[in-house]
C-alpha cells in the first residue's frame, strides 16, 4: 500500500543531522552534515575542490575591497533593518535536507530498517519538494554547521514555502521562455520541464531502492555493485543531478530570469520604489533585489571571508553571541562554488569579488533613493551592478563545468587502473551535466541558445565507461574536450584555467 508520509522529529545531537521516522515505523535519516562539495553547506568530497592547480593563492577576499562591507541596509522610511531574504534561505535549506536524506538512503537499505514498497521513496523526497510548512514547519530541519543553529525548525526561518512552486515553468511570469516547451538538455520520455525531469529522477531512485531492498543492486561495469542505491548501472548519479539541478531550475532560475530581471513593469527591477511596502521596512524594489542576492546564497559579510574559508568553511559564528544565525552566516549554495573556482584557478580570477561587488554595489544604491523612483540614470547604474553579480555567478557556474569535464577525462584516464573509481566517476560527471543544465536559465547567457544545445549534446545523458570498448571512451573525450572548449570560448576563460587533453593543470 502507499505510505501516508507523516514524520515524528526524533532525538538529535549537536552536528548531526535530522532522524525522522514514517507513521509505519520507516526510518527517514537526513545527511547534509559532511564533506564539502560543490552543492553549498556541505557533502561528498571529489577530492580536489580547493587544491587543482591552484597557485596558492586564495584569489582575494569575498568583497569588493572595502574590508567591513556588509550586507546590511537600514530603511530610510522605517530605521530599521531592510534587508530580508528568508524563503531564498529556506530553499537552500530545503535544497541541502533534500540531498543529505538520499545521502542516507542507502544506509537505510542495507541496515534492515527500510523495505520500501513503489512509491514510498518518491513520497519521501516529495515532503521536501512539496514542502508542507502547515504540517511540518515545527519539526527541525537537518542542516549541521560549525556550532550552534540559531534558528533549528523550518518555520524559525521561513514558513510557507517550498521548492516545486519555484521552479522554471512553475512560477512562469516574466520568464524568458516557456519551460514546457523550450527545456533543452534531458530527452525521455514524459520529460518536458523541468518538474517532468525531477519527477523522472525521483521515480528512478524509487524504483532502484524497491530492487535494492530486494537483493537486486545494479553492477558496474565490472561487475560489483553500484556504491550507492542513488548510482545507476550506466554511472548516473541521481543524487547529484537532484541537488545540483534544483540550484539551477529554482536559485539560479528565479535568481536571473525574476527577482534581478527587468522585462515586467512592476517586478524585478522594475518594481516600486516610491514607498516600503505596507508594513515592512522595505521597498518592493529593495526586496526583490534582496531575493536575488537570497538565492546566490552569500553571508552578509561574504566580503570579509577569504575564499579558503568561504570553501572549506562555509558558515561561522560571526557576531560571537553563540549561534550561527542561517539567514546572515552561512555561505550558500553557488556563493561557495565562486570560491573553489577562485581558489582552483591558474589564472588569477575573482568571482566572489565580483558578484559581491555587483550586488552589494546595487544594493547601496537603492538604499540611498529609496523612497522615490530611481531616475533613468540610477535605473541604468542599477542594471550595470546587476549584469555584474549575474555574469560572475555564471561564470562561476560555467567554470564549474569545466572543472567538472576535467575531472571526468582524468576518471576515463584510470579506467583499468587501480587508481578508478565507478562512484568518482559518476558523480564527477554527473555533478558536469547538472551544473551545466542551468546555463539555459539566464536570459542574459553569454552562452547562445545553439551552443547550450551543442554543448548538451557533447555530455551526452550518461557517462562513457569501460564496456564500451578504447574507441567509444576516445570518441567521448574529444566530445568532452570540444565541450570544454566551447565553454571557455563563450565565457573567455583564460586557456590555462582549462586543462590539458588528459585534464589535468585547469580548474
């Protein structure tokens, strides 16, 4: 029978993570607390993040030079602070709790504790997809840091928000395409939107957790069994590509193509500013930009961080009053990423620098006018700190790709060696295919419309592995190193932050 999802908050320690349990007695285990990659706060390590080729240098404080800079704005009508950007948090959060409950999965599984039946999974991942503040915004949320969480339950950060409803196509005004017809980047069959795709994830994990329950596990190519019970047989890591996805088709859709857009009169930056809105300390037009900055993740004083810690760190008890406040002192998201590629570069590049630059820049400006409407000038200066912020969130995005594409060659390298690894393997790659599904979200890509087609086209939709013989993984490491290139030319990366054939000495 179907599970009826209704989650008992369980006993936790400091640092650990939420334990839930099903109305039946299933066990639902959350792991975000870990080894740091790519995807925010904290989880699975590839191993290099931080270290390729990098020249030592940790590419320069978060900021924009002025050390003490903060993210905090007092509102001209009401004295108070303006700044607010909690639901942008929330979905972070929720982002994170999501992946760390598959990171627990396979545990479940294999423990004993967990015999799922057909859609008992998809149910599971939905409570955070489909979030239900009304129902379990009291419970805790599953998110570790280096200390104390000043807020612990959902609704202590935000209430009545969720993921499903924010997604590209779903919340659809002002986007610049229509996502149910002009997706681009998956091909299968009911997939049509970004929704379609997750939904055919979540339905591919359940189904694997029904077999693997069962004894079934998938086998490798060399016939040992999958890692992990999110790992396909053809090295898709499903995991990664949730994760990974819902920061681009939510933080980075609504980020770019919403909140810092300006096609809509009314909205984005296009939105008032004459007056706060009835009863908040803000304008409409303060708050919007507020969201954007929300959804790139950073902390408030982000330019005070060296990107060492903005990497490895990620979240730190600034004000020294005991508690990590989730909505000022965690590093998020991409705003993290900006700093592994920051750290991993040859040459020298500054994303974090960059993007707080445009962002707080922005936002000093509104600010000071707030309670008129900007003039024609002010408006065009306040594009300009946008297309700043944007364009390095992106390129920090698309340098990730790269990253990514040269983790995979030096993976296809140790095929038959015993330096391989099928689980590096496939999350390395999947961990390329989900960041550069969000490069079609941004209306003002530097990336044109065909190359995101051709560069989909050279991923593929699955890995190349070792049954599929020396002229087939050849013929996929060319497609990869014309993918990287295409990247580094629409992006106009330096050639030493690239890689080498092997993919080796880039990012």
């Amino acid at each position: 029978m179907k599970t009826n999802i209704k989650f008992i908050l369980m006993e936790r320690t400091p640092m650990r993570l939420l334990a839930l349990t099903l109305s039946l007695g299933l066990s639902l285990l959350g792991c975000s607390g870990g080894e740091k990659d790519d995807s925010g706060l904290a989880d699975g390590a590839d191993g290099s993040d931080g270290s390729d080729g990098s020249d030592g240098s940790d590419g320069g404080d978060g900021g924009d030079g002025a050390s003490g800079d903060r993210y905090d704005f007092v509102g001209a009508a009401s004295g108070q602070d303006s700044v607010s950007y909690g639901g942008q948090v929330f979905r972070q959060l929720l982002i994170d709790d999501m992946k760390g409950h598959l990171g627990g999965l396979t545990a479940r599984l294999d423990g004993g504790s967990f015999y799922p039946e057909a859609g008992d999974v998809t149910a599971e991942l939905e409570f955070y997809f489909e979030f239900d503040s009304a129902a379990y915004g009291a419970l805790e949320h599953g998110v570790s840091v280096n200390g104390t969480p000043l807020q612990t339950t959902y609704d202590a950060v935000s209430a009545d928000k969720g993921l499903v409803g924010k997604l590209a196509g779903n919340d659809a005004v002002g986007q610049h395409k229509d996502w149910s017809t002009d997706f681009v980047g998956w091909e299968a069959e009911g997939v049509s939107s970004p929704e379609s795709l997750l939904r055919h994830w979540f339905a591919r994990i359940d189904a694997q957790a029904v077999a693997w329950s069962l004894g079934d596990l998938p086998l490798d190519p060399s016939g040992q069994p999958v890692p992990a019970v999110y790992v396909t047989a053809q090295g898709v890591d499903l995991q990664q590509l949730t994760e990974k996805f819902l920061r681009a088709a939510v933080a980075f859709s609504q980020g770019t193509d919403d909140y810092l857009d300006d096609d809509i009169d009314g909205s984005g930056l296009l939105a008032d500013h004459s007056a706060v809105v009835e009863g908040k300390p803000y304008t409409a037009l303060e708050h919007a930009w507020d969201e954007g900055f929300g959804y790139f993740g950073a902390a408030r004083d982000y330019a005070d961080w060296s990107d060492a810690d903005i990497a490895d760190l990620a979240n730190r008890d600034v004000d020294g009053d005991g508690f990590v406040d989730l909505t000022r002192e965690v590093n998020w998201g991409h705003s993290t990423n900006a700093a592994k590629r920051d750290l991993g570069s040859n040459v020298a590049t500054d994303y974090t620098a960059e993007a707080w630059a445009g962002f707080h820049g922005g936002r000093k400006l509104l600010a000071e006018t707030a309670g008129r409407p900007l003039t024609a000038d002010e408006l065009n200066q306040l594009r300009g700190h946008r297309d700043r912020a944007v364009l390095a969130w992106e390129a920090c995005i698309a340098a990730t790709v790269v990253h990514y594409i040269n983790d995979t060659l030096q993976d296809m390298g140790a095929i038959d060696t015993d330096a391989y690894s099928f689980g590096d393997h496939a999350k390395h790659w999947s961990e390329l295919k989900g960041f550069a599904l969000a490069l079609q979200f941004n209306p003002r890509s530097p990336l044109s419309d065909g190359d995101f087609a051709t560069l989909h086209a050279l991923i593929g939709q699955a890995p190349v592995l070792e049954d599929a013989g020396p002229a087939a993984l050849q013929a996929y490491a060319d497609d990869l190193r014309e993918a990287r290139a295409l990247v580094g030319d629409a992006y106009s990366f330096a050639a030493d932050n690239l890689g080498d054939d092997n993919g080796e000495n880039g990012w």
